[in-house]
C-alpha cells in the first residue's frame, strides 16, 4: 500500500514458554499522518506490535515496512520512529530544555538548530518558561509534554505511544486526549496508540485496530466499529451495550424476527434490520447500546419489563429493567430525567430495528 506508513504482514510472535502465539498472523496498514490505535484487553498482542515496530521485538515470521522499507535487519536506533513510554523516562539530572534536546544531540545536530527546534517543541507542546526546570519540579501533565517533546523532536516519521496517559488522574487524561490529537494534526506525523482504555481510542484516533488473543477482531472508524461491530467480542468491549439472548424465529431479506429467551408469544418478536447469516431456530445475542433505548407506556409495546433501578451518571441517568426469560435491559435517559414513579413498576420500551445487531450466540 503505497500511503502506509506501517505495513504490517502476516506478523507471527509466540514467546519462549507460552502456550498460545502473543501474535497469530497479524496484517494491517497504518496510514501516513494517520492517528492509529491499537486497543485491547491485556495480553492481547497489542504492546507486543508496538514493540516489533520500534524494533525492540523481533518476529518470528512475517515482514514489518516503515515507509516502504523492510525493517528485519533494522535496529531500534536506526529505524525513523521514535517511542513515548507509559513512564515517561525522561532524565532527571536533566532540564525541559536538555531532555528535550537529548536525541538531536545524539544525532549530531547544530546547536542552532537544537536551540531553534526546542524552542518550536516547547511553544507547541505549552511549555513556555519551563526551560530550566528538572522533571521533578513538573506535574505529570508537563512531565508527559516533556515526553513527547523528546520524542518529536527529531521528527520521526512514526510515534509510538505505549499507554501514555495511564498514570495521570481522569481529567489530565482527558485534557491530553485533547492535546495528543492536536499535536498529531499540527506535526502531521503519524501516530501509534495502544491502549486498554476504549474511550481514548474513540476520542483521538482516525482508526482503531480491536485486538483479542493475538489476532485483529476488527479495523475501522470509530463510529463504525461502535455502530457496527463485526463480531460479539467487539460489540461488548466497545462502550456499553445490552446483551439479549434470543432466538431466529423468521428472515425475511437482510433482516429477521427474533424472541427474546424464555419470552411468551405474547411479548412479541424484537425486529433486527441486519440478522447476519442467522437462520429461523438458530441461537442469538442480541446488541443495543443503551442509548438508542427509548421508555415508551407499556401498552404501545410488545416489549415490557420491570424497571428494578435508575443510576445518576451526572451527564445522563442508566435506568436498569428486567424483561421476560430474566434478561436485563439498560436505557440511557437525560441526567435530569424523572423516573421516580417508574421503578418497581413495568414500562414499555422500544428501540428501532437498525439500532439492533444479531451475533451468534
């Protein structure tokens, strides 16, 4: 692919003692001046391609090109990437200013070229005035600007981001979502971010690679792989769902008719506009996203249940119910919504057929 600015083929790693391969096959393209994520639960293979991307992993088999170039024979310092750690590691006995200047140094830059990029490095990244002080005398916010100034510095064609932002409190986590986006789009280097944390990946990145056991579940736009997920897994790791367990009752084009498990005819079938590959009498997992649940009167619905609790998030309020056959039901509602008169009592609820996905269960 000629725009990748990573090429990653059929990338095979299993370590030393290990059952099951920490990479089985893996194939994927990160664009030029794209922000990629790599997300996934622990031990699913993704800091291990981050790895054999900066050099400090090799594979067992398949190729790994940065920029059109085969990186086998490369080592870590040769390669045009650079690394931000979830450590930081930056030198302590050293400035903003000096730690920042650390690799144009090593590759034998002019001084007035050093000074000139760590003054554009410090402007960029908000450091303006903190030239002289030590790591220790830093937030863990600049501490991370620190980072990555020192990364970017030498202009990279690549940067890779090993879960920079796990150390730092929820709303400096936040703030540097922000600023991590804002600075790939200003250096129009491109990106690459593990992480565990799916509402990082949805927040910055132009795609993410979902990751399980070793192998890639899905690669898309974020709205995409939340909206339309391609298999069970990614649907229940990407932001909150409903999990319905029902069964194919009746197809009709792309779409079908589904019974919730341990439901009475009476309850009605639940219309899902894209039913996959199942077939009538087949087992189901039914998704929604809580959202695109509405709480409608019990009587202009076939689908009812007993709301059991309502939960005050600040920003919205998750009402909890119980539907036929024992399975729960979530639904998103405004935070200032006023379900008082609701709970213990059975309401209606309704959602459209395309806001469904159907898996086999």
């Amino acid at each position: 692919m000629t725009d990748a600015a990573v090429a990653i083929s059929s990338v095979r790693k299993t370590f030393a003692g290990a059952s099951q391969p920490a990479l089985g096959g893996v194939s994927l393209d990160i664009l030029k001046n794209e922000f990629f994520t790599l997300l996934g639960p622990s031990g699913c293979g993704k800091t291990t391609l981050l790895r054999m991307i900066a050099g400090f992993e090799n594979p067992d088999s398949g190729a790994i090109l940065l920029d059109g170039t085969a990186m086998e024979r490369t080592p870590p310092n040769r390669r045009p990437v650079n690394t931000v750690f979830q450590s930081y590691a930056l030198f302590p006995h050293m400035s903003v200013a000096q730690n920042i200047a650390f690799a144009l140094e090593m590759l034998g830059r002019p001084r007035e070229a050093i000074r000139a990029r760590v003054a554009e490095m410090m402007r960029l990244l908000r450091l303006d005035g903190l030239g002289d002080r030590r790591p220790a005398q830093l937030s863990g916010g600049q501490q991370q600007r620190v980072a990555l100034g020192r990364a970017l510095a030498p202009e990279p064609k690549v940067l890779l981001l090993d879960e920079p932002l796990s150390a730092l409190d929820l709303k400096l986590r936040k703030e540097m979502q922000i600023e991590l986006k804002r600075l790939q789009t200003e250096t129009g280097i491109t990106f690459v971010f593990v992480t565990h944390d799916q509402e990082e990946a949805l927040t910055m990145s132009d795609r993410v690679a979902v990751m399980r056991g070793g192998a890639v579940m899905q690669i898309g736009r974020p709205a995409d792989i939340y909206e339309r997920p391609a298999n069970l897994f990614v649907a229940e790791f990407i932001g909150e769902a409903n999990l319905l367990p029902a069964i194919c009752v009746d197809r009709s084009g792309d779409g079908g008719s589904f019974r919730l498990a341990g439901a009475s005819d009476d309850d009605g079938p639940i219309a899902v506009a894209d039913a996959g590959l199942l077939a009538p009498g087949e087992k189901a997992m039914l998704v929604v996203r809580p959202e695109r649940v509405a709480v409608v009167p019990a009587q202009t619905t076939r689908l009812r249940g007993q709301a059991r609790q309502a939960v005050y998030r600040g920003s919205d309020l998750m009402l909890h119910a119980s539907l036929p056959g024992g399975a729960l039901l979530r639904a998103r509602l405004p935070g200032d919504a006023d379900v008082t008169a609701l709970i213990g009592q059975v309401s209606g609820f309704a959602f459209p057929s395309d806001a469904v996905r159907a898996f086999a269960a």
